[in-house]
C-alpha cells in the first residue's frame, strides 16, 4: 500500500529526517510517537508531497489514496460543515452525503448545521479534519495529534472509529506524544533525533 524507504527531509542543511523506513499493509493500525519538534509532521509532510523529501522515496499503490489530517486543518471560515466538506470531496470525486453523515454521527458533529468553520471550538474543527480525512474512503489515512481538543467521550468515539478503519481493511499511522486509549495498534514506532525506529510493544 504504502513503502517509505529511508525518507530524509533537510530544511537549508538541517536534517529533521535522517532515516524513515516502513511499509503499510492492508489494515495496519500503526503508532508513530516522539518529543516535539522531532519531526512527525514533517515526516508526514514529506510522505504526502507537501515537502519534497530529500533522500529516499516513498511508493503508494496504484490505486491507494491517502487521506491526512497534518497540524491545524483549514477550512473555508465562512461556509458550514456542509460546505466545506463537499467543496474538499469535490476536488476528487462526487461528494457522498450519507457516507459522510456517518463520521459526523460517530463523532458528534452535524452535518446539517448552518453554523460556519469560524465558529467551531477546536475539538469541532480537529474532528472536521479528521472526517474530510477519511470521508472519500481513503485507505492510506494520516492523522497528526488528531486527539487534540477531543473530551473524553469523543475519544472514545474517535477510538472506535480508527479501529473500524482498520478492520475494513483500511491502513491508518497517527502520529502523536499522548496515548488515545482503546486503539488496537499493531504497529509502534518512536521517531528521535531524526530515526524511526520499530517498537517491539
Ligand atoms: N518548512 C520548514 N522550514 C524549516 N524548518 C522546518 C520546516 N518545517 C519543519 N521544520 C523544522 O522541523 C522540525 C520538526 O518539526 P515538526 O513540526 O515536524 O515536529 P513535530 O514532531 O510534528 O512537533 P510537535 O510534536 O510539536 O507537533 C522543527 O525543528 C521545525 O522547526
């Protein structure tokens, strides 16, 4: 599905990424953790083009899509949940109303709310970011510290979600240095001082 092959990422001779290396199966549900600043938004920037890496290379199947929720999401501060989602959906494909109602139902936003962006709380905007993520059935999907501004309900929802994802077949990385309890991660990586590295636990 996805193939990070030792991935490096240097901003004016400074490498934040030394050595990426890991490989995405079907249903993979993998834990990327480390201190701030270590570069796990950067690593995920370089995975879905937004930087170009500069060493290494990363291979997506053919017919994989990736869906990425990367630092704070933007939306359209003036149009609804509606519209914005629609308007991302649209850039790809058709946008698919009750598919997307579900991730709104699950994780307690309204889809048919008039309310605009600029309004939503943190927590409200996290979880728009996470569903414009996985709403056009992406299978590759990238979520960065997406606990953030979640109570502990919506935790538990987002939980429940991810581990659904992952059932369907769906590949799923969160990167993140708190622990979102009740996700049934297979894999753990710890990103330091610019290296990936496998956790055996
Ligand atoms: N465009 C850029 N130009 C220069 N340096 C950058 C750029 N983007 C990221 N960096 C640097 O890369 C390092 C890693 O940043 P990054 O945001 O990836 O860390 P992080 O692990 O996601 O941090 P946090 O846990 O705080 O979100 C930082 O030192 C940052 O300053």
């Amino acid at each position: 599905m996805l193939e990070v092959d030792h991935l490096q990422m240097s901003f004016q001779g400074q490498e934040v990424i030394k050595d990426a290396t890991f490989t995405l199966e079907p249903g993979d549900l993998v834990h990327i953790t480390g201190p701030n600043g270590c570069g796990k938004s950067t690593l995920f920037k370089a995975i879905t083009g937004i930087y170009q890496a500069t060493g290494g290379k990363c291979t997506l199947g053919e017919k994989d899509e990736i869906g990425a929720l990367i630092e704070n999401p933007g939306f359209l501060e003036f149009a609804d949940l509606k519209s914005n989602l629609s308007f991302l959906a649209k850039l790809k494909h058709e946008f698919d109303y009750n598919y997307t109602q579900t991730f709104c139902q699950r994780l307690g936003l309204d889809l048919a709310s008039k309310q605009r962006m600029s309004k939503y709380s943190i927590g409200m905007r996290q979880k728009a970011g996470i569903i414009q993520a996985v709403m056009e059935k992406q299978n590759v999907i990238l979520l960065d510290e997406p606990s953030r501004g979640l109570d502990a309900d919506s935790l538990l929802a987002f939980a429940d979600l991810v581990n659904d994802l992952a059932k369907e077949g769906r590949s799923v990385v969160i990167a993140s240095h708190d622990q979102v309890p009740g996700i049934n991660y297979n894999k753990h990586y710890v990103l330091e001082q610019g290296v990936l590295t496998q956790n055996e636990n």
